[in-house]
C-alpha cells in the first residue's frame, strides 16, 4: 500500500485507541485524545476495572468516576469491575488498534510483564510505553522477535524523555562526525504530587539510597515526609534513563556519553528549570559545537508525554497497516502528528 493510501486510511478511520492506566498521566491522556479527529478513545483500564465503549468514551464521565469511586469499574453504563482488567479489556476490545500504556512501571518487571499479556492473547496492534530506566527498557527489547511473531508493533521510550528529547538529539547528531555528549535536563513542576503518585514514586527510586523496590513499598506519609524534607522538590541526577541505550541502538553515540537529570517541584506547577537537551560533538571540519533543543515552560509535564505517545502510536500504526511488526524506539522512528 502506497503511502497516500496509508494517509487516506488514517484520515478516513480513526484509529480506536486504549489508555491502559489513569492516573494523572492517564486523565492527562483522555483530555489529550477527547478533541481529535484521527484518533478515537474507546477504552481504558486501572486496577480495580476498566470501561469500554466503541463509539467513545466521555472523559468527563470517566475522570468522576475514577476520581470519587475510585476505578473505571463504576463508570455507567460502559464500567465494569474487574480483578484482572487488562486481560478482560484486552478480550472484549478486539477493535483497538493501539493502546497507550500510561502504567507506573513498579516494579521494575510490569511493562514487560504487560507485553507478555499481549503477547499471549492473540491480539495484534500497536503498544506505546513511556519507559523511563534503562533496565526496563531492556526487558521489553528481549522480546523483541516474540512481538514480531504475533504481529504487535510495539514502540517503547515514546514519552518526553525517553522519547521527544531522544528524538531530538538523533536529529541533531546529524551535523556532526562524533557525539562527544548527549545531556539531558528536565524540569517538572506539578501542583498536586497525589495526582502522579506512581510518577513521583518512580523518581524518588532514583534518589541515592532508594531504588524501585524501596520506593514501591512507600506509604503515602512517607511520601509526604520526604517531600517535607525537601520543601516538594526532587533533584535528580545521572539518572539512569533509557535515552543511552536508545541512543546507542540507533547508533549516535555509546551509552555512557548520554547523562540525564532533573528537577520535580511537586507544589508548584511552574517548571523549576527549562528541560532541554544538548548534544555536543565534532563536525567533518573539526569544529566542536553543541545543539540545543529546549522546551517551551508552558507545556506541562502532561502534555509533553501524551503528544509525543500518540505521535509514536500513530506512526506505529502506519507500520502495522503495512505489515511491519517488532520493536522500534524513539529514536529510530519519527512520531506523526495527529489532529
């Protein structure tokens, strides 16, 4: 099929898309997915069930319902409460073609533990993750020729970062001969840390003295009480992020140039810092320069996740539609724009 005749077939039907996962992260999803026209949000999943309409779901109705109640279980009429949402969802809703997953990966095994349902369904589509640490990532990449086998696309490290900054600093390392350095800085400022609690989790495991297990096992208070340390900011540094190893698949630079840090201020939804990427390298002449790509502070956290997540599941389905299954990251594979 010709590339206009995929284009077409995209503008024609809209892609039905899931959200498996809503937290803040999740919410976030809805709201992004609710006015576009190429892309039709039919199904989400959390913990405790998960609701499922084929001509929509209200992300309003949706929000309320897991806000007071507590799941998507109780959404009327398209809820239902289930010990094993995401295998349930995955049954009844052959007709999705992609699904987001906005999943905290605690522990350090879900995602991959998340793929292998798909795998073991039959379904075929395309899968999106945000993947943050390198490990994880690693995981998903060993099952790579199981997803080919089934016929799944999947897309990892499709966030922020990893994700729109990994892509950025595989666009910038073309002007150059050698990357000397790939650094990433982020800054994150959100007004209620309960609204990404799992989020918040994920990056105090990269505060020395903690990891992903540690973290996971917090209780809310002890969250608390760390943040009141603090005063709600979390300084992150050489992070271990799956930029590098992105990075050094697709062949820019080894693992060990990429470093990645940040700044979280969890009582204020100002960014703390601007989030940037710098790739620094040496030209054909000889030259020693650095590219810098910077996002704007007004776009949220939010905002900079869930766009690029389903650019990525967009563009994963133009390769499933042509018959193109396995594993692609952000960095060999350019996110689609959707309207």
């Amino acid at each position: 099929m010709s590339a206009e005749n995929i284009t077409g077939l995209l503008d024609s039907q809209p892609i039905r898309v899931g959200v498996l996962g809503f937290g803040g992260l999740g919410q976030a999803a809805a709201r992004v997915l609710s006015p576009k026209q190429q892309m039709l949000w039919v199904a989400a999943a959390d913990q405790k069930g998960y609701a499922y309409n084929s001509e929509g779901l209200n992300p309003d109705a949706c929000i309320a319902a897991y806000q007071s109640q507590g799941s998507l279980g109780y959404v009327e009429p398209e809820g239902t409460l289930s010990s094993r949402s995401i295998e349930d969802l995955i049954e009844k809703a052959a007709s999705v073609e992609g699904y987001f997953l906005a999943l905290p990966n605690l522990p350090n095994t879900f995602m991959a533990e998340v793929a292998r349902q798909f795998i073991a369904s039959g379904w075929r589509g395309v899968l999106v993750d945000a993947l943050k640490r390198t490990s994880a990532m690693e995981q998903i990449l060993a099952l790579k020729d199981e997803l080919q086998a089934v016929g799944i696309t999947y897309m990892t490290g499709c966030g922020a970062t990893p994700g729109l900054l990994t892509a950025a600093a595989a666009l910038a390392a073309q002007s150059y001969a050698e990357i000397h350095s790939v650094k990433i800085e982020f800054g994150v400022g959100i007004a209620n840390w309960e609204a990404y609690r799992a989020t918040i989790r994920e990056d105090i495991a990269h505060m020395p003295g903690y990891n992903v297990e540690r973290a996971r096992a917090m209780t809310d208070g002890e969250v608390e009480a760390i943040l009141d340390q603090t005063n709600g900011i979390l300084s992150l540094e050489n992070m271990e992020h799956a930029d590098d190893i992105m990075l050094e698949l697709a062949g820019i630079c080894p693992r060990d140039r990429v470093t990645v840090g940040g700044v979280v201020d969890t009582r204020n939804p100002k960014k703390p810092l601007s989030t940037n990427v710098k790739v620094t390298g040496r030209t054909f002449e000889g030259k020693i320069s650095t590219h810098t790509f910077t996002l704007g502070d007004e776009t949220s956290m939010a905002a900079n996740v869930t766009g690029p997540a389903f650019g990525y599941l967009k563009a994963g389905v133009s390769l499933h539609r042509r018959g193109i299954y396995g594993l692609f990251t952000a960095a060999e594979i350019m996110p689609q724009f959707v309207r």
